[in-house]
C-alpha cells in the first residue's frame, strides 16, 4: 500500500475561509435576501424593498429606511467577524437581534460583487456614502436616510455552486417566500418585491399593534381564508405569577393563530413558527403544535398555523446553525408544553360556541326583490313557539342523561349485564363494551347548564326540525341550515366526558404479577431514575434491576392488557424530550375512543325532536365538538346564499 504523501499545515488565505463561510451560510439567492432583510429590520427599517434579476442570481437589492451607517464604519462593514449587534460573550448568549454572527456580509461579499450604499441622520454628513465591496473605493452620492445593498452576479467566484441553482422561477419562489416569512413576523414594517422590473408582492405596513395587526399582515400575505380558518391563540405560561408576584415578568407566551381542523392541508407548507421574531424549523415546536391536533385531524391532514413563542433570550441559543434556522431551548419541555397547550386550549372551544355564533352572526339575507323572506318565521311567532314548548318545534332540554338513560326507549336500559353499555338500535348487534367509564359518563349525569346569554330561538346550533334517514340532524339557525351528523357528535360528547372523569380520578396503577425486565440502554436508565416521579404520575413503575436492565412492575390499569415493555420503552424515549408522556395518553385516548364509539347513538336510532335539541345544546357546551374522535366533521353550515343559488332565486 503506498504511503500518503505528507502535507504541511498552514493558514488558509482569508479570501478561502470567506468562501468556506459562504457555503455555509449562503445556499442559494434566498440566502441573501433572508440575511439582509435581518439587517434591515435591525437597523429599524419600517419599508423594505426587495428588486431581484434571474431570480436573484443576476441582481439582489435590498432597500430600507433604516437608521443607516456611518461613513466611518462603513470599511469595516464588510470584513469578517465584523458586526454591531454583539460585542462580548454576554451579548452573544442574550442575543435580541435578527442577526449576531458577523459574517454574513463578508462570505456575500467573497462570492459576488457588493456594492453599499447608506445614509444617516447627522448633521455631519448631509449625503449618502458608496461603497464597491470589491476594490474598497469609497464615495459620496444622493440618498435617503436608510441603507441599499447591492448583490450582483451571485456565485461568480465559485462558477460549481452556481451550477446547482434551480430556474429563475424556482428561485423566484424562495426568494419571495423567504421575504413572506419576515412580513409575517413584522406586521409594522411594509415589504415589496419586484422582479425584473414587475411588482411581485407588497404588503403595506399594518398600523397599531398585538393580535389585530398580526390578523391584518396574515389575512394580506396568506388570503382571507386563512384567517377566516383560524382561532387566535395567546397562552402566557407565568410561573412567578402563579406564585403569587403579580409584577413577575413573564417566561414563556405562545400567542399567534392556528387553523382549525376544516383547514388542514395535505402539505406542511403553511406551518410558521417563531422564536423571538425569528422563524425557525425546530421539531420541538412542530412535535408539539402537531400533538396538540391529535384528536381533532382526520388522516395524515397537515394543521396550518402561525405560532410565535417569545422568552427570555437567556433561555434560548441562537448560536447553533449558520442559517440561524434552527435554536435550542435551555428548557425544551417547557416550550414544548407551552406550544401544545395553547394550540389545544385554542382549538378546544367549540366553533358552534355561542360567543363564536355571536361575533359571526349578521344579518339575514335579503329575500330577491318582490319576494318576502320565506325562509325564516317572524320572529314573535318563533319565540312564542320555543316558549309553548311544542313538541314539532323542540325545547331545550339541561339534562341530556334523561334522554339517554332515564328513556325507557334508550339502549343504556337494555344494558345486558352490570357494567356494560350496549349498542344504540333496535336491531344492534355491536355487542357490549365492559367499562364503568362510558356508563358513568352518559346515563344519569346531567348536562351543562344551558347558555343563558342567547335569546330563545337563537341557539348557535339551532332548533332541531327533523331526522333524515336516522343518520343526520336537520336544524335550522339565524344562517340558515344545519347538517349534524348525530353518531359523530355524540361520540365526541361521549369521549370528552370520559377524559374529563379519568383526569379527575388520574391515572390508577395495577401492579404486575411477574415485572417484566429488559435490556436498557444507558439514556434509558438514567431517564428511569431521574423521571420515578413523573412515571408515577403516569401510572408506571419503572426501576432498575441491574446496571443495563430495567424492570417495569407497574402499568396504567386502563393499559393493564398492553405491552409493558414496549409501553415502557416509548415512555421513556419521550421523556427524553418532551414535558411527559404523550405515548400513555395518546394510549388512553385511542382505548377511550373506542369506548366512546360503542357507547354513543348509532345510525338508524330515531330520537325525538326533544332528544335532537338536547345533543345539539350538548354540542354548544363540548369542547372540541366540532370534529369527532376522528378528525371527521360533525356538523356543517349551510347559509341561505348557498341554498338560493341551489333553487336560482334572486336570478
């Protein structure tokens, strides 16, 4: 075998490391445009322009109206690790900036040729500088106060990376999504992007601020769709505050919007996530705004949202990708629970609500013109009949275990044996399902009280007026139409109240007869050890038996049945990264769906208008109502407009 010829170690030329940098930092023309668009808006820009050529590798500007740079810095501005955003280790850890590392513009500046052009507000210097990145040559010119980076012929000093870009119009497409992603965040800031002389996009600056500004900027770059599909989400997790410092400043928020379930697509294309202003992919926060819909999204549907997580920059290490793409948590449990709680509690109120009905509700369609409004009762006749109680109308009805237990038409009193649930229908076949849980959770326990706040008549759900097919619920409301499609709905109902019992009486453990051992790695024996106490929580008991085995002695009893090690070995593997087990109550959840499946009313029962209205009203006051366990819909509007176009009224 020849022996390698030895090699000398030596410096590399500084012109080397900058190109070394710039493959790091800058993959393609979005690149650019992401790092000087942090530098715009540090600079306090409230207008940036964006003018792209061959989709960026021909000509990157970057426009701005930003506070400037001063004549003298301006050499420095484009030499390595040179920056005004950090200047001790301190600031590097407790970075507030879009930007901190310092080399941006110099790998720009080794891979193509940069011009600068700035002014700033003094007295001292009543015209604007330009400075050639390549030859250094400095010299005044006309300009407003604000700062023009030019980027011309990208990869002109590395023709090999050039060869990897895409097409113009693909490139294109980064470039404007890498500006949407910082409009996004900055709804105080207006952005316009042109592209070989034509307006692509532009958003103009949203005025005030908080979560109306944010709906105004998402409605603007992703349609008013988006925002017509969305609750708003704003959770603070303030443990001070909790503890009784009312002046504490606050740890964690998690505030922004997220789609509701209706919305998920089948991409994660519209998932926007921020840290402090900056978008980032980070997998703790996908995992646990993705958990979050676990209950509520049919398939492999993918949610849409817009999540921004603001904390202390201490508490947050921005340091860690060229691309500042990516950060690490110093507490990724405690992000991680915040994200999933705020989604869920957002997404828990149903849309049926009566405050959801109440900010929606307008006013109803004029009838074509020389044609009354048939399709609505006055409305004295229509309260006087709510208030007679007439059984064709329906009435509400606060105690919904009446009519699913106390019924002696109900299935729950045909129960075979103590203990067990039967299917709805006359003609059931299901068989029984042998849970105390779905019994105590459907037969006798009374309903939530009914909304006052709604006049009669104007339940958000509407009054039930018929049954179709023994399937779906017909109801109509202030809109129009109500399609509910009664087995789903119920099944919810069913399910949520059996969560809400097993939280209250937590989780039981049944010791196991023979503790079942297996061979752990070092990670898991530590995480065993250090986590006894959330695992008792969780209804586990999980210790060591030797050095490199663990033995699991005690499971959840609702999971008695499963796989101890296996169950044992995804807790812990969680437990590595995430606040508790998502694994034990995504089990338990799965075990209670099934539950509520078998125990809620099944097609072809025919219930009573009085029974209709007592779901429907149950519906209003259930939390995630508005799909089943599922993920499926359990009840759609139609509106009046929709229902004339079917019957070309008004044409």
């Amino acid at each position: 075998m020849l022996t390698p010829q030895r090699r000398p170690i030596r410096e590399l030329p500084d012109e080397l490391i900058s190109q070394i940098a710039a493959g790091e930092v800058v993959e393609r023309p979005a690149s650019v445009v992401r790092e000087l668009l942090d530098n715009a808006l540090d600079a306090g820009a409230s207008q940036i322009t964006v003018r792209l050529q061959a989709g960026g590798v021909r000509l990157i500007s970057v426009e701005d109206n930003g506070c400037g740079i001063l004549r003298s810095e301006l050499p420095t501005a484009l030499k390595r690790h040179a920056t005004s955003k950090i200047a001790s280790l301190a600031d590097l850890e407790s970075v507030g900036t879009m930007g901190f590392r310092g080399e941006a513009l110099a790998a720009i500046c080794s891979i193509a040729e940069v011009s600068l052009l700035t002014r700033v507000d003094t007295a001292d210097e009543p015209h604007g500088w330009l400075l050639d990145g390549r030859s250094g040559e400095l010299q005044p010119t006309a300009r407003n106060i604000g700062t023009t980076v030019e980027v011309r012929e990208l990869f002109f000093a590395t023709p090999a990376r050039r060869k990897f870009l895409k097409t113009d119009a693909t490139e294109l497409a980064h470039c404007v999504e890498a500006v949407r992603r910082h409009a996004l965040a900055h709804p105080e800031v207006g952005f316009a992007i042109w592209h070989e002389g034509k307006l692509v996009a532009k958003w103009r600056a949203v005025e005030g601020g908080g979560t109306g500004a944010l709906r105004q900027r998402l409605a603007d770059v992703l349609g008013e769709d988006f925002v017509a599909q969305a609750v708003a989400v704003d959770w603070p997790l303030d443990v001070a505050a909790e503890a009784g410092e009312a002046d504490a400043p606050r740890r964690l928020r998690v505030w922004g919007f997220a789609g509701v379930p209706d919305a998920a697509r089948s991409r994660s294309d519209w998932q926007f996530a921020y840290v402090n202003g900056r978008y980032v992919r980070d997998k703790v926060i996908t995992h646990a705004a993705r958990s979050a819909y676990e209950d509520v999204l049919h398939g492999h549907r993918q949610p849409v949202y817009a999540l921004f997580v603001s904390l202390d920059p201490t508490r947050v290490d921005v340091n860690v990708h060229p691309t500042k793409i990516e950060v690490r948590f110093r507490d990724s449990r405690e992000v991680h629970q915040g994200v999933r709680r705020a989604v869920e509690s957002a997404l828990a109120a149903p849309r049926s609500s009566a405050g959801a009905v109440a900010a929606n509700r307008q006013a109803a369609p004029a009838a074509p013109t020389g044609e009354p409004p048939a399709w609505q009762p006055p409305r004295d006749q229509q309260a006087l009949a709510w208030q007679r109680h007439e059984p064709e109308v329906g009435h509400r009805v606060s105690d919904l275990g009446a009519l699913w237990g106390a019924n002696p038409t109900s299935a729950w009193a045909g129960s075979a044996q103590p203990g067990a649930v039967a299917a709805y229908g006359p003609d059931a076949t299901l068989g029984t399902v042998d849970t105390a849980f779905v019994q105590s959770a459907t037969a006798g326990t009374p309903a939530p009280e009914t909304p006052h706040t709604l006049p009669d008549g104007e339940w958000p759900l509407g009054r039930a007026i018929a049954q179709l097919q023994g399937v779906y619920i017909l109801a109509e409301n202030t809109q129009g139409l109500v399609v509910v499609d009664m087995h789903a709905a119920h099944e919810r109902i069913v399910y949520e109240r059996l969560k809400q019992q097993l939280d209250d009486e937590q989780l039981a453990s049944q010791p196991l007869l023979i503790p079942a051992t297996f061979a752990a790695t070092p990670q898991e024996v530590a995480t065993a050890e250090d986590s006894a106490v959330v695992l008792a929580m969780l209804g586990l008991e999980v210790v060591p038996f030797s050095p490199k085995t663990l033995a699991v002695r005690a499971v959840p009893t609702t999971l008695a049945q499963g796989d101890p090690v296996e169950l044992a070995r995804s807790v812990l593997a969680e437990l590595t990264q995430h606040e508790a087990s998502t694994v034990v109550q995504r089990a338990r959840n799965e075990l209670l769906a099934t539950m509520a499946c078998h125990g809620a009313v099944r097609a072809n029962r025919r219930l009573t208008l009085d029974e209709m209205n007592a779901l429907l009203r149950q519906m209003e006051t259930t939390e995630r109502s508005d799909q089943c366990n599922h993920g499926r819909p359990t009840w759609r509007q139609v509106g009046m407009k929709e229902l004339d176009a079917l019957f070309l009224r008004g044409r």
